[in-house]
C-alpha cells in the first residue's frame, strides 16, 4: 500500500452479520462511518475491495463487500483494519479533523509542553485526545491525560503546523 497518509482509518472487520457475508464494523475511529459509500473502493487489510452494502448507523455499521457471499466470507476478515482513501472522504466543518490527522500532534499549553496525540477515543459523551505525555525524569511514569474535544479545553488546533493548544488549569492541572 503506497503514502500511508493518503488513507484514512474508518475501523476494523467485526463479527460477520447474518448468513450474506455482511459484517459489523468494529473499532470505528471518529468519524469513520461518515468516510464509507455503496460502491467506494476501499482497502481491507491491505487488499482493494468494494463496498457493495452499507447498513446500520454511525453506532454500529455493518457492511458487505463486493464477492463476499456467506457468512465464511466475513469471518475470514474479521479484525483487518478498513482504510479508505482520502481523496474519497467528504469534506469536513472547520473544526472538525479526522482522526489520522490529529494522532502525533503536539500537545502544548502555551508555550510549556504536554506530550503527544496517541489517539482520538470516542467516549459516550465527547471524543477525547489521549495525550501520552512527556516524562518527568526526576519523577514517576505519568498517566496518559485525556483531552475532551471542547472549546474550553482545546483552544487551537493547527494540522498543517501539527500542535494542539490545550488548557490545562480547565483540565484541573
């Protein structure tokens, strides 16, 4: 698969769905449901497929692929990661990213530095940035913070400079 950047990460083949060779998408990245069509060309574990079937919703999609028959078709890709170029992805509000682009930024409350986006969790109420941060070397192993996808807590998203400014005193640090 040529320019890893050039895909985007919609999820994971799940469990097969019925006897027809449909299956439920599992482990969705943020807006992964919105990247999926009928009749997109996708990548499903690296190989090329064609959504021939898309049904459910955004909680639980369950799709079907091009050739894919029975039951055994779905289960033989079960846990292949879905990828779906980025040329055929719609296009997003202003503050809205996709979950590719946000992963490996640089997290910074102004001019102190945080740690680095390890990536976007979808939580029952907001999504939120799991932020590895940056070791203390005098002290111990620090917890990942986590990051709500609010204007209170994330003051400026910058993907082209690849930096998040956040507000830690919102966060209670």
């Amino acid at each position: 698969m040529a320019e890893p950047d050039r895909w985007l990460r919609a999820g994971v083949v799940g469990r097969p769905h019925g006897l027809d060779g449909s299956f439920h998408m599992a482990a969705t990245v943020g807006a992964g449901f919105r990247l999926l069509a009928e009749g997109i060309e996708i990548r499903v574990g690296g190989e090329p497929a064609r959504i021939a079937r898309l049904a459910g919703h955004a909680g639980a999609p369950i799709l079907r692929l091009e050739g894919a028959v029975q039951r055994a078709d779905a289960d033989a890709l079960r846990g292949r990661e879905i990828l779906v170029a980025r040329d055929e992805a719609p296009v997003l509000a202003q503050d809205e990213w996709w979950a590719a682009d946000l992963e490996g930024c640089a997290v910074r409350d102004g001019e102190q530095e945080v740690g680095v986006v390890a990536r976007l969790l979808e939580l029952p109420s907001c999504e939120v940035l799991e932020v590895t941060r940056i070791a203390d070397p005098d002290g111990p192993p620090r917890a990942a913070l986590l990051v709500p996808l609010v204007s209170d807590a994330v003051r400026e998203v910058d993907i082209e400079r690849g930096v998040i400014d956040i507000d830690l005193r919102f966060l209670g640090e």
